[in-house]
C-alpha cells in the first residue's frame, strides 16, 4: 500500500492588499481595494475590511466604488508582489523541494515524510506561518491533506491566518455537505448541469450512479465522482523545474474543420500559456503536435527572437505552425497538442519603435486571475 | 570558337555574380547565368529579379553573341578547371555552350539570351559618388541593425539620406538603430531620400575590394531602383518602397549615464556573459558604477542561467553620472562592438527601460541605439 501523502496547500491572505500594507503600515485597517482605477478597472484583490461590503475579487470597480464608497483604491504593483512572492517560495522551498507554484501568492508543498524533521504536519504549518508572518509581514492559510484536492479546499476553511486539517480516510465526509462549487473544475456550466440531476452537494454527486452522470457531464464523469470524495492521486508538478509545458487534447471524431481546428489551438494555447505564467517564467519556443486519422503524427516548432508569456504571442505562433503543417498534409485531425518550450526567467525585449510588449502580458494576468477565482470557463476568447 | 578567356577570370566573374542568381525559382531562367560578348569583353549577368548584378571580364571575342548557361552547373565546373585559358563555344541557335580547357572538354545545355528578364536600366535621376572604402565601412556598421523578417518590410532596408555633400544610412529592426553619416566626393542640389533592401547594401559591401576607388550611386526619378557602379561591377536593385520611421527621433538627446571605455574590454566580459547566456534569453546585465574619490569607474558584466551556472565580469570605465542598471541581448552588444574596432566606445543610458546608446569616440558620425530587455533586478 502507497505511503499516505501530506499534502499543504499555502494561501496568502489577501495577498496584494497585504504586501502594500507590509511596505505601508498606514494602511492597516484602512478599506482598501487593489486594482484598476479606469473606466473598466477591476479588484484585483480586495482586503477583508471591504468584504462586509460585498467586494470581491474580478468585480468592476465602478461596482466595488458603489458597495463600500470610501474604500481607498491603489493600483497593482507588480514589481513589489513579484519580490514578495520570490520570498514566499524561498521559505516554502527550505521546508520542501517539492513545491509547486499555482499563482503569486499560493503553492503547494509535498510535505510527505518530513515529520522526522518537522515534526507532526501542524507543527510545520504553523513554522511555515510564523516565517511568512516574521519575514513578509503577511499572513497565510494553510490546507493539510492528503491531495492536493482536498489541500486546496481545506485552505479555504479558516481564512484569514487558519490553518485546517483533513486526516487520510475523512475526505470524503469532510467534502460532502460543500456546494458542489467548492470542488476545483466544476464552473457556474457544470454545476447548472449537475443541478438539473438533483444534485447539489459532493456528497450527492459522490453517490451519484455513473451511468446517468455521463449522460449529462461526459467522458469526465468517473473522475468527477472520485473527485467529490477527495480521491486525488495527482503529483505534484514542479513546472519550474520542467523545461516545457504542454496540452492536448482528443478529439471525439476527427475534424478536418478548420474553424474548429484553430479553436483548439486557441483554448490549448491559452491554457498552456496560463500554465507557464504560473512559473514565473518565460517561453521561448512554441511547438504544435497533430497526430491525424491514420495515427501520423507530426511535430513542429518555432523560436522567435523575442521570449515570452502571453496568450496573444502563443496563439499567434501556434496558429502559424497549424497552418505550415496543414499545407504539408491536410487531412482528418485526430489531435492536436500545444507546448512551450525552453523556459527562461522573465524579460522582455522592448522595443524601438511601439510599446506594446508588456500591456499584452498585462491581460493575460489579468485573465489568470479572474480564472483562478471563477473557473476555467468563466473567461473565453471570442471568435476572430 | 566563340569565345577564349582566362579561367582565372572567368571564376572570379561568376563568384561576383553568382549571389544574385535565384535559388528559389518562379522563372527557372534566373537561375542562370548570362553571358553577353560587349564589345571586347564578357558580360557576366544574374538576376533574382530583385537584384542584378552584372560584370566583365577580358576575353577574346571571335564573334557577337550571348547565351544563359544554368549558374551552378556552370560555376561548380569552372572551379574544377586548371589555371588555364577556356574556349567556349555556342551551340546552334544559342541554346548552350562547349567548354573546352587544357584536357577537359564539357558541353551544357542552356537557353535563348532572349528569354532572360531585361536588366533596369537606370539612366537620369540623380548620382552621388562616394569613397568605396568609406561607404564599405558604413554598411558593415549600419546593415547588421536591419531586420531579417519581413513583417515589416521598410525594416530590412536602409535608408539612404542624401543632402548636400552628406549620406547618411539608417537600419532599424524594431529593437536597434544604425545611423552613420559619411562625406560625398560629389553632392548633389536636392536632398533625396529612398530605401535600399539591406541585403543589395551587403552585396555592395561584399564586392567593394580594397582596390576600389570610388562608387557611383544612381537613383531613378521617381525613386524605384538604384545602381551602385565600381570597377569592373554594377548592381542594380529595386528600393524598398513605404515609410522608413523618423529615427532622428529615436536617439536619446541626453543621458543619466555615460560610460567610457575599451571596446576590447566590453567586448570581452559580453562575449565571457554571453557563454552563460546562450541558454536563456541572451539577457546580459550591465551594472555601471562611478568611482569613489575621483578613483576609476567600472562596469560590471553579469549573466545568469538557472539551471548551469553565471558569470560576473567587469573592467575600468569612466564613467560620468549615477550608478545605472540595464539589461540587454548579448546578440545585440555583440554584433554593434564587434563592428567597432580597436579604440574606445561610450555607453550612455538613463534608465533599465530606455534606450541605450552606443558610439565609437573616435567616430563622431557614427550612433548605435539598442532597446533593453525588461528583466527582474
């Protein structure tokens, strides 16, 4: 039988909000909000004096300014959470080297088999806490639990500055009375469809028989299930130790449309794209796979001078690599895979002549967020 | 016999013109080459149908006449033969050639002269003349700024400015700047602008040999081609056609930041930075220091890659202003110093985001500018 894992989930509490107040201590108690101040600003982040109100992350500012109107609103500095950030990880890399970074401001960390040096997985939490509050002057929330599944919501439990434990073997009664919402993948679409089959809760949906499931949420439905009951056997994955990112996907029946061909190599570019900006990283090469009817499988790779991390720059190079392939051989599509390759740290080459290298970036974060917080369907790309 | 001449010749001939012949061919013609009795010479001629080169080399001329023979074939055969003299002879109705040369004896096939694409001429318009050796040393220090992709096509050609008894070229790739401005030995009335496909400025600068005197430069009215005219050589290419950026513009007026010191020295810590640099973006850093009490300066040259290691080195600078950080492509730094010379270079700079500029002291006329990379410090 495999080892039970203990898996930390590290979640700094209203993260931008917090790293302006560890350089700012005026700010402390003041009702502050994060974000765009323009005519279509949005909360990057609003701190726990402005949630009574009902401001939340993603919403149009103009509507945060109408909730809490004497909230104080500062725009984001990125180059201070990147700092603050890079320190974050440092501290959770002494505990750990398996640590997988999801964002700024959050990380799992694979803490199996350190009670030797740690002691009991609490312990560890509350050294990690002390350290982020002492070092960073911030606060954070720590999830323990076996996955990273149920890490993750445990998280969420006793914010601000808690800490929750979910013991092996209590997964699934901890996660059955949640709003389906609650489990990571299932967005206002799915959770519709789920609600049309009585099923509101993760305790129903993990009792739910698959056979009718599949029917309304497809090929996912067995992996939903198990999912609803905290079964989540994934590894961590140390992105910033990979050399490269990348997606595919399969599709039901082959296509040879090329509205929908172009389609994918957009989604997969931009979930690739999110993957990669979550390492902190930069890509200089994009590859583009399409495997056809009759199993052939081709590759095909492009390194433009200037490196990158925005979804414009993926979409465009992956797009002109499924062209080139396409006129080699144009034929029914089974496949169509999106990497990124030959990772480097951050940089931007600027340029001469127009400056539109870092407002691209710009809304590629911008949309990482609002995904992190309402799922990976809350945002699209509209047709060309 | 139609023809006698030296193989010497005839192999310098072709290697003159033989970068202007078509690799990736439309009309299969133009990957010949053509051969022309002129007067009492041979005319050597290849054409991409964008640039045409021509040349002439002494020959003994029996009768009139011309014929394409494919360049390749004709090239890679010539370099095979003896130093000797080849007689060529035409095949009937001029649709190839018998090549005969100590004991080798060949026969090509080729097609009609007619069929060849006729060569612009370019009579009229305007003509300046310049110092072959100072227009050669123009081109290798402002051609490598020109783009290579043609997303933009103004941008991977130079810009040629003529006013008065000055020509200035311009190449910018939308992250770098080239300018330099050189002395005509004749100047013309009117100032004229147009643009000049990089690549027929590296082919001026390629076939400029020391021997050289000077170059004749003549434009059409209106600007669509242009022929550069030295010795034995002339070239005539079609101009770029659109709006070349006001790069006046684009050169800082001042600095926060001057560093002066050793191309050699610069040149060594980037080429030592760029080892390391290879594997991620190229990103070098520059840290320029002011000495303390009137000591020396420096400039310290840094690299990072994550996964092998970095480099850190540095050298004496003079440096005038505050502590200044920026961050460049080693490619970049390393194509401009490497054009410079021996002697001295200054950096100026303002800050991590603005452009940096870079000029030789001992050569006023000339200015480099080159974006940095945006990096974490």
């Amino acid at each position: 039988m495999a080892v039970e894992r203990t898996i930390f989930h590290v979640d700094i509490d209203a993260f931008f909000a917090a790293a302006e107040r560890s350089i700012n201590p005026d700010l402390i108690g003041k009702l502050l909000i994060i974000g765009g101040t323009g005519g279509r600003g949005v909360v990057a982040c609003a701190s726990y004096e402005v949630r009574p109100y009902g401001v939340r992350s993603a919403m149009p500012m103009s509507r945060a300014l109408r909730l809490c109107p004497n909230a104080l609103v500062m725009n984001s500095s990125h180059d201070l959470y990147g700092k603050i950030s890079k320190s974050f990880m440092a501290i959770l890399r002494d505990y750990t080297p398996d640590v997988q970074v999801m964002s700024v401001d959050e990380a799992y960390m694979d803490m199996t088999g350190t009670e030797g040096l740690y002691g009991p997985p609490e312990k560890a939490g509350r050294a990690v806490k002390d350290r982020v509050r002492e070092e960073l002057k911030l606060t954070a929330s720590i999830g323990i639990a076996p996955s990273r599944l149920v890490a993750k919501i445990a998280s969420d439990e006793r914010k601000p500055d808690g800490m929750f434990t979910v013991q092996a073997g209590d997964e699934a009664a901890y996660l059955a009375p949640m709003p389906v919402r609650k489990l990571p993948g299932i967005g206002p679409r799915a959770a519709e469809k789920l609600a049309r089959l009585g099923i509101q809760t993760l305790g129903q949906l993990a009792a739910f028989p698959e056979g009718p499931l599949r029917r309304e949420m497809g090929n996912q439905s067995s992996r939903l299930i198990e999912r609803a009951k905290g079964i989540d056997n994934s590894e961590l994955s140390s992105e910033t130790q990979s050399r490269s990112i990348s997606s595919e996907t399969t599709f039901h029946a082959d296509s040879t449309d090329r509205a929908f061909l172009d389609k994918t190599v957009a989604d997969l570019s931009e979930r690739v794209g999110r993957r990669l900006r979550r390492t902190g990283k930069h890509a200089r090469s994009v590859s583009l796979k399409l495997r056809y009817n009759d199993f052939t499988t081709l590759t095909r790779h492009n390194t433009p001078h200037v490196s990158f991390d925005g979804d414009a720059r993926i979409v465009e190079i992956a797009t002109a690599l499924l062209d080139a392939t396409l006129k080699q051989r144009n034929a029914p599509v089974r496949l169509i895979g999106v990497g990124v390759e030959n990772l480097s740290e951050p940089a931007a080459q600027l340029s001469l002549l127009d400056s539109t290298v870092k407002d691209v970036s710009t809304l590629s974060s911008t949309l990482d967020r609002i995904r992190d917080r309402f799922g990976d369907d809350s945002v699209s790309r509209g047709p060309r | 016999m139609w023809i006698t001449c030296l193989q010497e010749n005839m192999s310098r001939g072709l290697g003159v013109v033989g970068r202007a012949v078509a690799t990736r061919a439309t009309l299969p013609v133009t990957q010949n080459v053509l051969l022309t009795t002129d007067q009492s010479r041979l005319k050597l001629t290849a054409t991409n149908l964008e640039i045409a080169i021509s040349t002439w080399i002494g020959a003994q001329i029996d009768h009139e006449g011309s014929v394409t023979i494919p360049a390749r074939l004709l090239t890679e055969f010539v370099n095979q033969l003896p130093d000797d003299k080849i007689e060529i002879d035409l095949l009937d109705g001029s649709k190839g050639v018998t090549l005969e040369c100590a004991r080798f004896k060949a026969s090509m096939n080729g097609t009609d002269a007619e069929e060849f694409p006729p060569i612009p001429t370019v009579e009229g318009g305007t003509t300046v003349v310049v110092p072959a050796d100072v227009l050669k040393g123009a081109i290798e220090r402002v051609a490598f700024a020109a783009a290579t992709e043609d997303s933009r096509p103004v941008l991977t050609g130079i810009k040629v400015e003529i006013a008065g008894n000055k020509l200035t070229l311009a190449a910018a790739d939308g992250f770098r700047l080239g300018v330099e401005t050189v002395e005509l030995v004749a100047g013309v009335e009117e100032d004229m602008g147009f643009i000049v496909p990089a690549k027929t400025m590296q082919e001026v600068q390629r076939l400029i040999s020391d021997r050289a005197d000077d170059i004749t430069i003549t434009v059409t009215e209106p600007a669509s081609q242009v022929l550069f005219k030295f010795g034995d050589i002339e070239i005539v290419s079609q101009l770029v056609q659109g709006a070349f950026p006001d790069y006046g513009k684009l050169i800082p007026a001042s600095a926060g930041t001057t560093a002066t010191m050793k191309v050699e020295d610069f040149l060594q810590a980037t080429r030592a930075a760029a080892v390391f640099a290879r594997d991620g973006s190229g990103i070098v850093r520059l840290i320029v220091s002011p000495g303390e009490d009137g000591e020396k300066g420096k400039v310290t040259v840094e690299s990072r890659a994550e996964e092998i290691g970095g480099d850190e080195g540095e050298f004496d600078a003079t440096i005038d202003g505050d502590e200044a950080k920026v961050a460049f492509d080693s490619r970049y730094l390393l194509d401009v110093l490497g054009v410079l010379g021996s002697g001295t270079v200054t950096l100026e700079t303002t800050t991590p985001s603005s452009p940096g500029v870079i000029r030789a002291t001992d050569r006023e006329s000339y200015t480099h500018v080159v974006m940095p990379m945006f990096v974490q410090w």
